[in-house]
C-alpha cells in the first residue's frame, strides 16, 4: 500500500469514529435515563449498554492493541449486562474519553505499518483489517443507536455533522447525516 492512501485511511478512519461518536453524544444528550436503558424486548440491547460495548471494543482494538498497550481487562459479556446503570452525561464522558485516545492512536500510527499485524499477540489480522472492522462495528451501532433515540423520543434528530472538526484532508463532512 503507497503511503499517501496508508495516510488517508488512517486519517479517515479517525474522522470517521469521531463524527460516529458525536452523533452518539448527540443522541445521549436527549435521553433520559429510564430511555438510556430501555429495552424493545428480550433480544433487544439498551442504548447504554451498546455505548459500554462500543467504547470496550474501541478501547480494546484500537488503544491497547495499536496504542498505548497495557493491561486488557474486558468483560464482553458484561458489557450486555441487565443490570448496568448509568447516567447520559456518564456514558457521553465514557464515550468522549474513549474516541479521544484512539483517535490520538489513529493519529500516531505510522503509515508505512498499516499492513503488518497488529502488534498485541491475539490480534491476526493487519493493523488495516482491525482499523476497518472496529470503524465498521462502531458504525453498524451507531445506526441502532440513532434509530432508537428517534424511536423513543418521537423526534428527528436534524443533521448530524461533525463537518468543523473534520481532519485536514478528510472528506469535509466525514458522512454527515439528515433525517
């Protein structure tokens, strides 16, 4: 892969999980607790508990495997726990936190290694296959969250762009989107 579209990729792919996480943020922000932790049914996963999930996966696939390392403590199973609570502004700090430091990973990780394996031992894909998927999961979940938040509020959530905060050679709006 040239460096140039290694440099895109990473660039993008940071910009893409922090506009995914500002949608997140928004929809956080119109919630009530009782709404954060609703469920549709029994297969259903509440809105907070996809945050937890979603910054667990991040955290772990992302921080610790291509960043900073350290200790990997995750309990995925935990994170789809019934009784979990939380307030918004908790998981929106949770949340902000989390994109934060994988963004700042994104942003450090050196182009030119985009196709070697991920440094952490359990991890036998490509730095760029692991990016790709986490960025994909994140995605996938933010639609859920989004349609939950107009489901339980009964109200659009206007256009959502994190267009001001885009990457310098990312696409202007990293994929805004409107009702």
């Amino acid at each position: 892969m040239n460096h140039q579209a290694a440099e895109l990729f990473l660039r993008y792919s940071a910009s893409r999980l922090d506009a995914l996480a500002s949608w997140i943020d928004e929809c956080l922000s119109r919630l009530t607790v009782e709404q954060l932790w609703w469920r549709g049914g029994e297969a259903q996963n509440a809105i907070g508990n996809l945050v937890v999930h979603l910054c667990a996966n991040v955290h772990q696939r992302i921080t610790l495997a291509l960043g900073k390392g350290g200790r990997d403590t995750r309990n995925r199973d935990g994170e789809f726990d019934l009784r979990l609570t939380g307030s918004p502004e908790e998981l929106r700090r949770q949340l902000s936190t989390t994109i934060a430091e994988a963004v700042a990973v994104l942003r450090q990780c050196p182009p030119g290694q985009v196709t070697e394996h991920a440094p952490r031992p359990g991890y036998d894909r490509s730095i760029l296959e692991n990016i790709y998927t986490v960025v994909e999961h994140f995605a996938m979940h933010a639609g859920q969250i989004l349609y939950a938040t107009k489901l339980l509020t009964k109200q659009g959530l206007g256009e959502l762009s994190r267009s001001k905060k885009a990457a310098p050679g990312a696409a202007a709006d990293a994929g805004a989107v409107s009702e």
